[in-house]
C-alpha cells in the first residue's frame, strides 16, 4: 500500500502541477558567490538615493541575489524602474565581465549540436524558440543550422521532423506550422476535457493496485498523434546531410536507448518518437524489436552526452568542433522559497520534494554534466522559459493542445524568447550551486521614492 501511495503521488504531482503551473522564475547568472559580495553592495551603493540606509541595503543586496532583474522589475515596480533595473545589471555584468557574446556564422568544419527536452505541449514552445532563434541570426546576416538534433520525450517529434529537411530554416517553418495549427492528437488521442477523465483514472489505478484482474485504460492513445506525424513528413524521405538522436526508456533494466538518424529507418525513427513520448500509466509502452519502451523523461528531460558523441561520428571531428544549442522546457527553479517554510501549504511541499528529486533529470543539471564530461565543447545557448509570467499564459494542462488560443499565446512568446537568447558561460554554469538554497523574506522593501 505505501508504494501505491508514493506512486499515486508521484503521478498525482506531474499531473496537477500541469493543472497550474508554479510560479517559479529563472535564476540570474550571476555567480552564487556573489550573494555576499562588496561588488553587489558597491554598485548598489553608487546607484541608489545617497540616504539608503545599511540595513535597507542588506535587503536590496539580498533582493538581487535571488531574483532575475525582469522579475524585480515586475513585482517592485515602485522601487525599481526598467531603467535602474537595467542600470544596475548592466554594471554588474561588466564587472563581471559577463557579455551576451558575438553571432557566428555556421564553420564547415565544426558540427552543430541542438537538444530539444520533454515537456508535453510546450514542445509548440521549443518549436517556437527555434523559430525565434534562427530569426536573430538571419536579422544579424548570420547563419545558424544543426548537423545534429537531438530529442527525448515531446522533443523527440521536433528532432524527427528535421531529419527531411535541408535547411533549418525549411524545417522551423515546418515544425511551426505543425503545433500552430495542431489538432488535440497531435499530441495524445485523450478523451476532452482531461481534467474530468483524471479522477476515472486515479480510481482505475488504484483498484486495479487491489484487484490485479480489474479493467485499467490508459490515459491516453497515441494512435492519432502518430498518423498525423507519419502523414506530415513522410518517413521514406529523409535527408543525408542530418541525423537526430532519439531517447526513450527501456522498461526492463530501466536503461536509456537512443536511435540514430543516420542507420535508423524512418519507420524505425517513428516508433522511437512514441516510444520517447509514452508517460508511465498515461500511454502504453511501445514495443520495438523485442523490448517495451517509455518516456526518454524518465532518465533525463534531455539526452546531451548522446548527441555530442554521435556529432562527432556524424561529421568525424573532435569535441572541441562541437558546438552545442539547448532548449530546455523547465524554468529553473530559485534557490529561494516561502520563509518560514511552515507557511507553506502541502502542494507547495509535495511541489518542493519533487523538484529536489527530479533536479537530477532536469536540464539544467544535464548541461552542467555535460560542460564537465566534454570541456572543450562549445556550449552556445541554453534557453529555458523565464518565469511565472510566461506560464499564466500556457494551457492549464500539459496534455492538453485543443486550447488553440493559449497554444498560440505560448508560442508567440516562445519566438520572442528565441529571439533575446544570449550565449553562455560555462564558468557561470558550472559555478551555480542548485543545493544551496536562499529564503529571504523579501514582502516588506522601503519605497526608493
């Protein structure tokens, strides 16, 4: 009994924070040593009102140390403008020496990387940052393209569809239209409204936990989901010059499978995309030549270290010649929380647990893995979502794609971040420390006016 529990629990958790999502923001890149520096408290110092007091820049130190300039912006208007906002990052990012880095144009003689992660119907986000990616390079006269793309869970269907087109270019275009205008299977053949059919589902579970005999349906079918993919880019037409990576889940040893664009068929590939996709308990196992699969999630929201390697062999050169794109569906989370901790209500801890449990298979986690396994590797952009703010805006729920409105909304916001990514620094990434967690209560802040 106490395993069903945990089980119900753990699916209970994926299901309703997909019911509301969280409103956790994306961390500042600044170091974490930074949260007691004299150079934060300096330049805080040199640009707020010569009367701010020592304890009020204790505050506003430990303000800027937890949370993003966007987000101080958006939730202490009255004490910080865009323009003091963008003041005071703009020094301490050249302080730092942390700058946003020059566009490149494509180098024949290196390969290009770029990893899609799982995260259900915000893969009509990735879509959309791909969009907006490939469209900052272009307004910039730069080129930007992939060798090598590489997808687990709803990034798998992403990665297959590039693998017959020439361009990134031809193959965004596609890849947008395939979620702008995408039916409710594109996705999952769920029975509408979800919200309604979760507790049949529960219920089913969990007889079927006391009577082994008992009827169980899944969630979901992906019978429809496949035909669409399998009619929008039919699978006898891949091109040569790409290749994907697709992971999923093997459900006897738990282990991680990935196919390969380059010696796969596309019927095979295909299978592989559904076998990436297919949630425990939500879809049915797949099977592929004599083993059931699931979710590539489970291991890792992104498979990285698979697509470096087959980079590599696909173009014969070193790991110095990699460059590397991440896009990555999951905020990070703060290192911060409600202070006292006993304030918080028993979804936010149920929430809390599980983010510390899953930090593990999340992608922020696989880049630092990675920058550390493959140090010469160029790793260009990670872009994840920034906030709460963008969520509020997403469909309710992560297996629902028939709220056209809210798909369109998130993936205007999708092209626009995109658009704004940045290049990384891998000694910021590397530096970042997930388990030291910050709480500050930061309610009360004296108005600067």
């Amino acid at each position: 009994m106490r395993f069903l529990i945990l089980v119900l629990i753990f699916l209970g958790n994926h299901l309703l924070t997909c019911l509301e999502f969280l409103p956790w923001s994306s961390q500042p890149v600044y170091p974490l040593s930074l949260q007691n520096s004299e150079l934060l408290r300096s330049i805080l110092r040199e640009v707020l009102p010569q009367h701010t007091s020592e304890e009020d820049l204790d505050k506003y130190q430990a303000l800027w140390a937890v949370y993003p300039p966007y987000l101080i912006t958006q939730s202490y208007p009255d004490i910080f403008s865009e323009e003091l906002a963008l003041k005071i990052n703009t020094l301490i990012r050249e302080s730092l020496n942390i700058h946003d880095g020059i566009l490149e144009d494509k180098d024949p003689e290196k390969c290009y990387v770029l990893v899609l992660s799982g995260g259900s119907n915000r893969g009509a986000w990735e879509a959309a940052v791909v969009k907006g990616l490939i469209t900052r390079y272009k307004t910039s006269g730069k080129t930007i393209d992939w060798d090598v793309v590489s997808g687990v869970s709803v990034g798998a269907i992403g990665a297959y569809i590039s693998l017959f087109f020439e361009s990134a270019d031809e193959w965004s275009e596609k890849l947008w239209g395939y979620w702008w205008y995408a039916p409710q299977y594109t996705l999952s053949d769920c029975q509408l409204p979800i919200s309604k059919n979760i507790g049949k589902w529960f219920r089913m579970i969990l007889k079927k936990f006391i009577d082994p005999d008992a009827v169980f349906h899944y969630l979901c079918s992906i019978i429809g989901s496949k035909r669409r993919l399998e009619n929008y880019v039919p699978p006898k037409l891949k091109v040569t010059n790409k290749s994907i990576v697709i992971t999923a889940t093997r459900l006897e040893d738990g282990l991680s499978r990935s196919w390969f664009g380059w010696n796969s068929t596309g019927e095979e590939l295909l299978d592989a995309v559904f076998a990436s996709l297919a949630y425990p308990l939500v879809y049915q196992p797949v099977y592929i030549n004599g083993s059931y699969f699931m979710d590539g999630g489970i291991r890792a929201n992104a498979n990285l270290k698979d697509a470096i390697i087959h980079c590599m062999e696909f173009k014969n050169v070193t790991s110095d010649k990699v460059i590397v794109d991440y896009i990555e569906t999951q905020p990070l989370r703060p290192r911060w929380f409600p202070f006292p901790y006993n304030n918080m209500d028993i979804r936010g801890l149920i929430n809390r647990a599980f983010d510390i449990l899953h930090y593990n298979i999340r992608g922020f986690s696989k880049l630092q893995e990675a920058i550390e396994m493959f140090p010469n590797t160029t790793f260009r952009h990670f872009i994840n979502p920034m906030g709460w703010h963008e969520f509020q805006h997403w469909p309710a729920i992560a297996l629902d794609v028939s709220d056209r409105s809210k798909m369109q909304n998130m993936m205007k916001i999708g092209i626009s971040t995109g658009m704004k990514a940045g290049i990384l620094n891998k000694t910021q990434i590397l530096n970042y420390n997930r388990t030291n967690t910050r709480y500050y209560p930061l309610l009360k802040l004296p108005n600067l006016g």
